[in-house]
C-alpha cells in the first residue's frame, strides 16, 4: 500500500499482515539507501538546536518586549562588571554619608529626569541614572543630556525599566532611599502608531520598577510621574485631585492612571511609599521636540505654517505651562517629603504614605498667546493655520490647582511663560546653532 492509500483520519489505519516479513527487508534497504539523507538531517537538527541554544534570550530580558524595543530603536547595552560596579557605586554616593540621599532616576536621559538628576546631584546627593535612549524622539539629544550629567558627575546605565534583571543588580549594588521613576512613553498623539509602546514603558515598566523597590532592603521611598492628562474629559476647572480621574481622553492618560491604582497596590500590599506627581505641560530648556512650543520654534524660524487648534464653536486651546525649574523644585521637595517604605521581604510592616500631587503653574495660556510670545522672542511673524482640534487624545484646556502641593511640599512656582519661554528660546539657539556649525548641515534635527 503505498502512502497515499493510508486514511487521514488516525485510528483508522490497520497494517495488513499476510506480507510482514517482506515488508520489513523493503524497509531495511529503503533506510540503508537514505543513509546519507539521513545523516545530512541528523547535523541539521543538531545545528539549528545549537542556533536556538545559543540565541535565546537571557532571563535578563523577562519583563521586555521585544518588538516593541526594536519598533523604537532600542539596542541592550552590556552592564555589571567590577568597574561597571564601582562606576555605579560613586555616582550614587552621597557626599554627606550622614545627611545625604541615594537617588536611582529612571528617564534620566530625558528631559524632566536630566534637570531632576542633575539638581539632586548638585545639592549633594547621589545619583545614578537609568534610560533605554530610545528613538521616540532624537537620540542625539538624549545622548547630549547624558554628556551633560556625566560632567556633573552622574553615571546614566543604558538598559531598560523592564530588565529586572538589571534593577535587581542595581539595588544589590546601591541601598537607594529613593527612586524618581520618570522614565515612560511620554506624548499623547504617538499612541494611535504604536500603543504597544505606551503598555511597554508605562505598565509593565512601572509594575518591573516597583517590584525591584518592594524586593529591596531597604525598600526605598518611590516619587514617580504621573500626569495632568488624568483628568481627561474633566471639565470642572481648576483640576483638583479629588476631581474625577475615571475619563482618560488618550492611551497614555489611561496608562498614567492605570500607574497610579498600580502604585496603590504596591503602596497598600507592600508597604512603598509612593508618591505620585501630575505634571502639567512642563516647557524649558533641553525640552521635548514633540512639544508645541519646541516645533513651533523649530516651524517658524524655517517659516513653515504652524497649525493652531482651536475647540468646537473656535473655543479657545489652552495650557497650564509650567517651567522646568519649577517641576525640578516640585520633584525635590516630594523626595524630601516622601516619608519611609515600612516593608522587608516583600511584606509590609505598618502604612506608609501615598500621595498625589498637582505640580502646575496655575494660569492657562492659550495657544495663540504662545504662539504670539515666540514671535516676539524669535523676531520672526509665523504662519499661522487655524484647525479644528482633532479628537487623537489631546485636550481642550489644563488647569492646576495646586492648593495641596503649596501646603505639604511648599511648591511655589515662579516662572511665567514669557520668561521661561526666554530661557527656552536662548537654549535653542545656542543649542541647534552650535550643533550645526559642529555637524554641518547633516547635524542634529529636532525631529
Ligand atoms: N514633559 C511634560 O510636559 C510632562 C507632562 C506630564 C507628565 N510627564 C511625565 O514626566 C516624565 C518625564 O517626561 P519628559 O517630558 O522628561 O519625557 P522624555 O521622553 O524626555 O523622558 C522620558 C525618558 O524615559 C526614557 N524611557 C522611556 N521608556 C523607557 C524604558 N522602557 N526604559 C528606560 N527608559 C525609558 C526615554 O528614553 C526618555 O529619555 C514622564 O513620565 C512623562 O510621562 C511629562
């Protein structure tokens, strides 16, 4: 019978008996025949289980998703190693031992985390950064960040919040009191291209983050970035924390609020104490190319139209713009503030604090306000394009109350946008100007 006689269906196959023995010597000489074949298929599988051995992924990489890290450029850095530790080890040492705090800030290489680290440094803490340096915006700029703070004496690791096993050697390595876990998928309009980015960074990274604190002894004391974008379709205004958080308007404010009921449990189980601070639109010097205010300087000095949002019935599109130096102030104090973890092996030993705080700057400016200010500032008229907002997660209007953060951290903002969009301005130039005399016209680009 030869083999396509034989029924599909198994269970139904009968060998027929009568032939048996002639049929085993076919089979004998059948097999001595494909010998070779046979042998060439035996090294095949060898080889490709060799391959599959020697390729598979690290139990480093547990928590990483691996198409997500590739879709932003991400490349694993190589770490440990006795002077990788020591490096590690100084930059995370205080320079009082008495006084001073061992700070892990994740997202250093960002915006918010580069001023945050850099301030803590500076008053005397230790500090050592984390940050993956993906491509969501220009590298180039993140490693300039990094160059910034190496001057300053603080180390930035390469590796990514969900490498647990790189936060565990991290907190082997260094008894942190603190962590300020400002690395995340940051930007509203990007999660309609790639959502999976937005669960990566600030749901499986918060979560990773938060395990390798609870796991710590000592458990340090965790501040981390949530945002105004909470509030979503709340329209009572001022935003207060106790307003309603439960109509996120984008992926991403739903992946904040999603971190802050994340966080609840791990404050509620585990004893952290964590900190949660909303930011509203923070702007400044080394900014965000994805921001308005940033391409819109980048837009009008190559007089490319900018396009202004305006709401249904052209109701005006405001912000609550907060200055960088501000926020830094605000982070600071939350540390100072935080109030001890009370867990150990993994279990919770008495409350410890949680808290959320609005870190604003209490007066909306509208778009076209702003737009107006860079004019001025950059003595160039931009071209203005009136569009109707589009409903891709962006918000009509922010506005902070910052009631509380005034009486438990002190936070006073300072800064208007007229002069911090100065300070901004003056960066810009010197920054983008000098990069290209150094680069060329090939140099870095905002985008
Ligand atoms: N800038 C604002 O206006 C604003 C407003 C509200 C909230 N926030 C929040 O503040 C924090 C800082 O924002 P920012 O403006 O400095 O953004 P940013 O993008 O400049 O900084 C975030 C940094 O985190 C890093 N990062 C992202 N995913 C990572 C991962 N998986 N592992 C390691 N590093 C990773 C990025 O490379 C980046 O350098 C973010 O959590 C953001 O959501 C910012």
């Amino acid at each position: 019978m030869d083999a396509d006689a034989a029924p599909s269906t198994p269970g139904k196959w009968k060998m027929e008996k009568p032939h048996h023995h002639y049929r085993h010597r076919l089979i004998l000489l059948h097999r001595l025949q494909n010998l070779p074949k046979l042998a060439f298929w035996t090294f095949f599988a060898f080889a490709l289980f060799l391959a599959v051995f020697l390729l598979w992924p690290s139990p480093r990489s547990h928590f990483s998703s691996g198409s997500v890290r590739r879709s932003l450029g991400v490349s694993a850095a190589p770490w440990g190693g006795p002077a990788w530790e020591k490096r590690v080890r100084s930059s995370a040492s205080a320079r009082r031992v008495s006084s001073g705090k061992s700070v892990l800030v994740t997202g250093a290489a960002g915006f918010v985390g580069m001023h945050v680290a850099a301030a803590l440094k500076r008053r005397g803490d230790g500090v050592l950064g984390l940050d993956n340096f993906n491509a969501y915006y220009d590298p180039a700029l993140k490693r300039a960040r990094r160059a910034l703070l190496d001057r300053a004496g603080v180390f930035v690791v390469e590796g990514d919040i969900n490498d647990a096993a790189l936060l565990r050697k991290l907190f082997d390595v260094v008894p942190f009191t603190h962590v300020v876990h400002l690395a995340a998928q940051a930007g509203v309009r990007h999660a309609l291209a790639d959502p999976g980015s937005y669960i990566h960074s600030n749901v499986a990274g918060l979560v990773a983050v938060l395990e390798a604190a609870k796991a710590a002894d000592p458990q340090p004391a965790v501040v981390w970035a949530s945002s105004s974008s909470v509030y979503g379709l709340n329209s009572k205004v001022p935003f207060s924390e106790a307003d309603r958080t439960d109509r996120p308007a984008s992926l991403y404010a739903a992946t904040k609020k999603a971190g802050e009921e994340i966080a609840h449990v791990y404050n509620h189980i585990y004893g952290l104490s964590i900190t949660g601070l909303r930011f509203f639109t923070v702007y400044g010097p080394w900014g965000r190319p994805d921001m308005a205010y940033f391409f819109f300087t980048r837009d009008i000095l190559r007089g490319k139209p900018v396009s202004i949002f305006e709401g249904p019935d052209h109701a005006t599109v405001a912000r609550d713009f907060t200055y960088i130096d501000d926020i830094v102030r605000g982070c600071v104090a939350a540390v100072d503030h935080a109030g001890k973890s009370t867990g150990s092996g993994g279990k919770k030993h008495g409350s410890a604090p949680f808290r959320i705080y609005n870190l604003g700057n209490t007066s909306p400016v509208s778009v076209s306000d702003l737009v107006s200010i860079l004019e001025q500032l950059l003595k160039v008229k931009a071209v203005k394009k009136l569009v109707k907002m589009p409903r891709n997660g962006d918000v009509q209007f922010t506005h902070a109350n910052i009631t509380l953060a005034q009486k438990e951290l002190r936070y006073r903002p300072t800064t208007g946008l007229q002069s911090g969009l100065k300070k901004f301005v003056r960066w810009y130039l010197d920054y983008y100007s000098s990069s290209l005399s150094k680069h060329g016209s090939k140099g870095r680009t905002t985008n």
